[in-house]
C-alpha cells in the first residue's frame, strides 16, 4: 500500500499552521501566480463540483469519494 497523501491548500500563512504536522516529513509546493483570494488561483473542489452538478443524486456519495480518493495519483 503507497504512502498516505494529505494536501493543504491556501495562503502561505495558511499553511505554515501546520509546522508541526510536517516537521520531517517530504513536501511538494506549488506557487500559483496572482493574488491569494483570485477564485482563478486555486484548485477545483468537491464542493465546486457538486455546485456545477447541481447537487448529489444517490445514498452512495461517501463510497464514491472514498474511490476517487484512492485512485487519485499525486499530480
């Protein structure tokens, strides 16, 4: 089973809150050019996408991410 991937997404200052959560451990940063509250800037969500679908039809939405998290490669 690969390495479990946790992803923090936000301003710098955001993300230094968790200093100690990645004491020690390999990190990949990504510096998106623009301002840090330019809706353009930064990655799509869950949430975006259950905006544009217009919302979840079906009792399996929990088994649905979990997949979609598992499958997931790392960029």
């Amino acid at each position: 089973m690969g390495a479990r991937v946790k992803e923090f997404e936000g301003t710098w200052e955001e993300i230094q809150t968790h200093n100690s959560e990645l004491i020690g451990k390999r990190v990949r940063l990504t510096v998106f050019d623009g301002h840090a509250d330019d809706p353009s800037d930064r990655r799509s969500t869950a949430q975006d996408l259950l905006n544009h679908a217009e919302g979840w039809a079906g009792d399996d939405f929990e088994e649905c991410l979990k997949a979609v998290c598992e499958s997931r490669s790392g960029f």
